[in-house]
C-alpha cells in the first residue's frame, strides 16, 4: 500500500509528488543500500565499480601434488605453469582464471 502525498511549492505553483511507503523497513526489488554495500555484492562487483577499487587477481602458493614443492604462480596466468623439479602442470591457462590441477593445493599470498 503506498500513500500519495501532494506539497504545492510556496513560491511556483508546480506539483510535486512523493510517494511514502507504509512503516515497512524492507528493501523493495530496485533499492539498494548506497553507502553500505554488502561484502557478498563488492566481491561480485568489476574492480572498478567497487567501493574502493582494486584488482580480482592475486598470486598464490601452489604445492605440487608429486613433490610438494610450493610454486608461486599467478592468478590469471596465460601461460601453462609447470614444476621446476618435477615438471608436473601445475596450471593451464582457462580464458581468465588459470585452472589448477586436482590435487594440488594452494592459498593466496599476502602483501
């Protein structure tokens, strides 16, 4: 139920119209809380529309399933990444995001 609410302005005659909301605090389908995004929707968002901009890629730790070597290799890596000592593929180019190989195991470096 949405209420109409008509305020004529003191100096010009124009008609403006606001519409009011009954004591609901629930978003409706196209709101969206501006100045404090959810984590989950900054995460989806493209690096430059986030709130404060930075990129999706990072380097990571990747343990060779063989050897158990660590390889630094990064994220979107375009080329195929293999094991210095081994030779096993660690990681295939997929477009964007370089694939790992099952059962190599890996976490993201720090700054």
């Amino acid at each position: 139920k949405l209420q109409f609410l008509y305020f004529i302005g003191s100096s010009s005659l124009s008609l403006s119209l606001f519409i009011k909301k009954n004591n609901n605090n629930n978003m409706g389908f196209l709101d969206a809380d501006i100045l404090y995004p959810s984590l989950k929707d900054q995460k989806n968002a493209h690096k430059r529309k986030r709130l404060v901009q930075g990129p999706k890629s990072s380097f990571l730790d990747v343990k060779c399933p063989s050897c158990f070597q660590v390889t630094t290799v990064f994220s979107h890596a375009s080329t195929v990444v293999v094991c210095a000592s081994c030779s096993t593929v660690l990681a295939q180019p997929a477009g964007g995001k370089a694939r790992l190989t099952p059962g190599s195991s890996f976490r993201t470096k720090n700054e």
